[in-house]
C-alpha cells in the first residue's frame, strides 16, 4: 500500500504492533545519551536543581520524561538528584511501550503528554522519531510530496501545499536539495509540549541540523539491533531523521514568548562542568582505586562529549513561564 512518509512511519512507529509499542525497545537497537552511563543523567539532575532554583524552589517539581523508553533516564536523574530536592520532585515517564518491569513506583508512566507542568520537560531523541513527509522536486522544480509502500520503495506523489510549502520556502532556504525532509510536524509537537509548561523548561536533546547546512540526500534512515538499515516501515525498525532545530526553536519561542537557547551537547555538558579530561596520573599513585573510577568517568564523559558523535549532538533549552526560568542557563 502506497503512503506519504508520513502515515507510513507514523503506522510503522506507533500503530499495533509498530516498533515503539514493545517494552523497552531503545537500548537493545540503539546507543543514545541516556544509555552510556551515569554521567548523563547527572548532567540532567544539575539542570533540574537550576530549574528548581529559577522557580523558587515550589512544594512541586515536574520531571517529564517524552519517550522514556524503559525509564532508565529518569532512574538516574532521581538517583543524582540531592536529599533536599527529591521529595518534591514528580517524575512522569511518556512512552506508548507498556509499563517495564522494575520501574520505581514512584514514576508515574502514561502514554500521553500531562496537560500541566511546572519543572522541567525532557526530550531525549524524541523529535527525531516524530513521523515527518518528504518532498522532492519534480521535472519542472517543483516539489511534490513523496509516496512510499510497505516495502520501502518511493514514488511521486501530490504537489507540496500550505503549511509544508510555506515550511520549505522558509526552512530550507533556496530549497538547494535533492530532498527535503519536512519539520512541521516536529515543529508542532514541540509547539504542544512548550505550550503544557506554565513555568519551567523544555529540554531537547537531538541530531539536527541548521538551515545554513541543510542534507542534500536527506538523512531518513532505520535502526535495528545496534546497525543502520534501510528505512522499510513495516514495523521491523526504527525510523529516524535529523531534526531542524532552528526551525523547531523558532515554534518553541512562538508559544513561550521567551528567546531559547541552542547549543551543542558538547558546550552544554562543559558549561556544566563535564569535559571528558583524563584525570591526572598522580591520583593513580595516591588513589588507585579513585583513579579507575575517575578514568572511566571520563570517558563516559568523553564519549558525551565527542563532535563527531554524541557531543554534535543539540540542546535547545526553552524557558517558559517566568523572568527566572528565563534567566536559566545551562552553559556559560
């Protein structure tokens, strides 16, 4: 059956039996942040206690979770979190993926975003797998939507119109491409996750691009059991694209009426003081054990940190609600 790559991914990703309804799918196909260790989560915990901070420190503090996977992000937030902070804090896991076993009682876990939060909202590696169509130009330069079947073979389909022409024509500048992956969807479900905030901050964590850089061939591509593969959406695999994060900031802003902050994990992890230095050799004489530990600390921390990997990787940090989360800053 022939689709837009919308519908297609949308079925392939979350419909019956779609790749993200089995229970803790993620850490056994892919590598992100949230799996390499403790060091990310402890990163995430200092965010929240300047979130906490920003707001007054309220009796309540939300701690949303978008695509939780089996929970394993927020376990370590809370685990990092300070004595003083973690009776206040609500921790809320988002993930259509029933309940795993062995998570804490005290994460609620749903399958739909909470209509109200005060604290922070976390979207680690989520907007990548909001379900996007693909546009290319056609013999005459312009550009139709993309048709694709179960088996992954692509067609022509209908001319672009509204939103995701308007979207092109401001995105994705001179539309100097080969193919287009539309952000209006990404755009919008962030727009509604901004827009359940009355105060506090929206963090997202992704593999994007700027429209000064945009792919030429498109970045859709599939994920199953640690390798890349093509992208077929019959449900065998993940299917994930880059963010355009300048576009999506911009959506963010709209709702917020506050600038955002755009920086790479690289630079927000240093602001806050994780930089993946060996530490020095003379702890190994004084310390040996505190040295092993150190060491491997960094090298999560390396491994975070890395352009070419996981530090390329964006933080578009949103405040909303109020001058103090406005004043945040997660980097210097």
């Amino acid at each position: 059956m022939e689709r837009r790559w919308q519908s297609a991914m949308t079925q392939a990703l979350y419909g019956p039996g779609g790749f993200f309804r089995y229970p803790a799918v993620p850490i056994g196909h892919f590598r992100t942040s949230a799996h390499t260790g403790a060091i990310f989560a402890r990163a995430l915990a200092l965010v929240l206690a300047a979130v906490d901070a920003a707001l007054g420190h309220p009796d309540r503090l939300d701690l949303v979770d978008i695509g939780a996977g089996g929970g394993e992000l927020l376990r370590g937030i809370l685990a990092a979190t300070g004595d003083d902070l973690l009776p206040r804090v609500a921790p809320v896991a988002v993930e259509l993926a029933p309940r795993p076993e062995g998570v804490p009682d005290a994460i609620a876990w749903t399958d739909a975003l909470p209509e109200r939060v005060g604290g922070l909202v976390l979207a680690t590696e989520w907007l990548d797998n909001v379900p996007l169509d693909i546009a290319v130009p056609g013999d005459d330069g312009s550009w139709h939507y993309v048709k694709v079947d179960d088996e992954g073979g692509e067609s022509l389909g209908d001319l672009l119109s509204g939103p995701d022409l308007a979207w092109l024509t401001r995105w994705w500048p001179g539309a100097a491409a080969s193919r287009v992956e539309l952000g209006t969807t990404r755009d919008e479900w962030w727009a509604s996750a901004v827009e359940r905030i009355d105060a506090g901050l929206a963090l997202a964590v992704d593999y994007g691009h700027l429209s000064a850089r945009r792919p030429v061939f498109g970045t859709l591509t599939g994920f199953r059991e640690g390798r890349e593969v093509p992208p077929v959406p019959d449900g065998s695999c993940d299917l994930t694209a880059h963010v355009a994060v300048d576009a999506v900031a911009a959506a963010g802003e709209a709702v917020a009426g506050l600038p955002a902050r755009l920086l790479t994990q690289a630079e927000a992890l240093r602001g806050l003081g994780i930089d993946g230095l060996r530490p020095p050799i003379e702890l190994a004489h004084r310390d040996p054990a505190g040295y092993v530990r150190a060491l491997a600390a960094a090298s999560q921390a390396a491994e975070l940190t890395d352009p070419e990997g996981l530090g390329g990787h964006f933080w578009l940090a949103q405040p909303v609600g109020t001058e103090a989360a406005a004043a945040l800053r997660i980097a210097a």
